[in-house]
C-alpha cells in the first residue's frame, strides 16, 4: 500500500542522506500505519499528521546514532519506532538484520504487514522482554527502545545486552542526568547525553557498560 508523499515529507528527513528505495519503504509504511491505525491504536491520533517527523525523523536518529550497528534489538517496538525503521534503513546492509519485541499481537501483525509489503527481512519476538532475554544468545550490537519506560528502567531491562557489549539508544525527553539516580547503575554504565545534528530538539540517552576492573 503505497500513500501519496508530500514534499514536507520528504522535507522532514532531508538530513539523513536516504536512499531513494528507503523513502519509498518509508512511504509504504506510513500508508499501513495509517490504514492500521483505523483499527488498533498504533500512535496517538494527533501524531499522524507529523508522522514524518515525530515518528520516521525521530527514529532515524536513534540508527544514525550507532552507523557501526549491524545487529539490533529493538524493545517494546508497538508500531515500529525506532526499530522498524532501523531495519529499513539497514536493509540493504550485508549482514544486518533487527529483532522487534513485542508482546502484543496485533501490534505484531502490523509490524509483520509492513516487513512484507516492504521487503525488509526482521525478526519478530511476540513475547515479554523479560521472557525473552532469558534466554536470547544471539550477538547483538545496539539496543533501543522509545517511550517504553523511564531511563532507569530500560538499562535494567537492557542490562542483559549492555553487559554483553551492545550499545544502548533511547530517546529521552527528559535528561538523563535527572533520571538517574541510582549510583550502583552510573557505577556499572557509562551514560552520554546527546543531542543529534540532524535533529537538533531531539536527544539521546547513550549507554555503555564500564569495563571491570
């Protein structure tokens, strides 16, 4: 299902350099996101008028954030951001490929809709997070995850991945310095704040573990 693109559209995401099979992908996808969305509430209603923007523009950034990443994990995806868009944007990349994690089914099926009408291969894990990393070995580079829970809580849930080397993504509307607290967690990670050049009001939460002594 394709939709008409606006050039504000293709305006939004002038900074990232794209492709023209990936804005082509993108523009499949907000066509089913739109469809979708008469049906199971994917995004806020009011957000679908800056779809290119607030969704496709913001998620890019999360990818652009780690460019080395070839493997991804993607927590909570519900209508695909960022994860969705990690894979498009990868999906020409030898050797990349994303897992989408969600629980919900129906969230599921629209992520699976999209892969197929977009020809973009990911893996799609219809299960609780915590379920899931129990017992998950597949080598993963980064991890990301968008309005999911609060900083603390996603290094905990990500605390799995990050001890094993990937890197953590997350956008924060507020800054990390005021949300994290808890000093056993700033003693096991390395947390940077960014802010993006492509999207200068957006910012990052970028987390590594420390190395042991």
């Amino acid at each position: 299902m394709i939709s008409k693109v606006q050039p504000e559209d293709i305006d939004a995401l002038r900074h990232f350099e794209l492709p023209k099979q990936v804005v082509e992908r993108f523009t499949i996808y907000a066509g089913l996101l739109r469809k979708w969305q008469r049906t199971i509430n994917l995004v806020a209603a009011s957000t679908l008028d800056q779809m290119w923007t607030r969704h496709f523009a913001d998620s890019l950034a999360v990818q652009a954030a780690a460019p080395d990443a070839k493997s991804w994990m993607d927590l909570g995806s519900g209508a695909g951001f960022p994860g969705l868009v990690t894979a498009i944007v990868l999906a020409d990349v030898p050797g990349a490929h994303v897992h989408l994690v969600e629980s919900d089914q129906r969230k599921c099926a629209f992520l699976r809709d999209v892969s197929r009408e977009t020809g973009v291969p990911v893996s799609i894990h219809t299960e609780r997070i915590e379920t899931l990393l129990i017992s998950f070995d597949h080598p993963i580079d980064a991890v990301s995850a968008r309005a999911l829970a609060p900083l603390p809580a996603l290094i905990i849930l990500a605390e799995k991945l990050l001890e094993k080397g990937a890197l953590g993504v997350f956008p924060q509307g507020q800054k990390a310095s005021l949300q994290l607290t808890d000093s056993q967690l700033l003693d096991r990670f390395e947390v940077i704040e960014r802010r993006t050049a492509e999207l200068p009001g957006s910012r990052l939460a970028i987390i590594r573990a420390k190395s042991r002594p």
